[in-house]
C-alpha cells in the first residue's frame, strides 16, 4: 500500500526509463519504502541502482568520478548512461506512437477509435517493453505479454475519449450553426415590409402639392 501511495504522489512511473520520468519513478519507489514500512535500506538502495543507470544521475556520477582521476569508474558509469539514453529514447518513441495514434483516431467512430489505439497501445507497449528489457541483456515474457495487455487498454480508453470528444465538438458546431441559421431567419423575416412600387405615378403622387 506504502509503495502505491508513493508511485501515485510522485507520478507513479510513467515512462519510466524517460529523463526525469526516471526520476519521478524512483522517488516514488524510494518513498514507497518508506511510507510504507520505514524500509530506509530499500530506498537508499535504488537511488544507488539510479546512480549506475540512469542518463542524468550516471551522467553526473561519472563526471564527478572523472575528476577525481578514477577514469575506469568514470567509464562504467558512463557506459550506463549510454544504456538509460537508449532506453529512453525507447520509451520516447513509444509515447510519440501512441499519441499520434489518439489524434489520428480523433473522427473516427468510437468503435473504429477504440480498436485502432487500443491495438496500437498493446502493440508499442510490448515493444517498448521488449527494447528496454534487451539492452539489459534479458527480456522477460511475462512482462512483455503483461505490459501489452495494460498498453491495449489505455489505448482503448484514449480511443474511446478521443471519439467521444470529437462527436461532442461536433454536437456543439451543429447546434451553433443551427441557432445562427435560426437567428437570420428571423431577422430577415423581421425584415419584410411592403414597399410603396416606385413608378411616375407614384412620384407624382409624393411630389404634388395640395391645392386647398
């Protein structure tokens, strides 16, 4: 329960392996041990595991390491750099798939919407997941299979938002549309008055004198 709590506060992982989602990842988890058991050694822990890879933390550790002269430190570090920045370019590419899908699904019909993001989120979150499990050397099928399962249906959920929101602008046009049309027929028909025919007689008629 802790753990969750900590996720949920710090933005419960989402895009892990990104630049500062990374981040906002590991806090979560770290406070997720605290809240939830004052499991101090766990936490402190992970922002170690961050410290050997992650893009920024590795980047700066190795830096530092550098310049105090140990050179085969400062190397593996940021060794474990390059491998957070190919992870999060990973996930990156997976987010920009995934949310030009639900644009693209905007005018759809809900039907069509719902398949075409939830099949794509299932779809990028498996190779997402798959990409950023081989540069650690390992992928895991459980956690493939897994993560497609939850990657189809956010998607499906974003079709269904995307379809939803675009049939309801398309509701509010109609209706404005309808109530301007309305609002001109009423003008023009608040408009007819019978006009006087224009001839010479007429002119006559308006231009002569009485004579009294």
């Amino acid at each position: 329960m802790g753990r969750a709590t900590g996720k949920i506060i710090c933005g419960g992982g989402l895009f892990r392996d990104a630049p500062l989602f990374h981040e906002l990842a590991v806090c979560g988890e770290s406070l997720g041990d605290v809240v939830g058991g004052g499991d101090m050694e766990n936490a402190s822990r992970r922002w170690e595991v961050y410290a050997e890879e992650s893009l920024i933390g590795s980047g700066i550790y190795s830096s530092y390491e550098k310049n105090r002269g140990n050179l085969e430190r400062a190397n593996e570090l940021s060794q474990g750099a390059g491998r957070a920045g190919t992870k999060a370019g990973i996930a990156v590419a997976a987010g920009a798939v995934t949310v030009g899908a639900t644009v693209a699904a905007v005018g759809l019909s809900a039907p069509l919407a719902v398949l075409t993001c939830g099949s794509v989120g299932a779809v990028t979150a498996a190779a997402a997941t798959a990409g950023v499990q081989s540069v650690n050397g390992e992928i895991n099928e459980g956690d493939v299979v897994g993560n497609a399962l939850m990657g189809g249906m956010a998607g499906c959920v974003a079709g269904g938002l995307a379809a939803r929101s675009a049939a309801v602008a398309g509701a509010a046009d109609s209706q404005v549309a309808t109530t301007g049309a309305l609002g001109m027929s009423r003008l023009a028909g608040a408009a007819k008055v019978p006009l006087m025919p224009i001839n010479s007689l007429t002119i006559l008629a308006l231009t002569a004198k009485p004579n009294f």
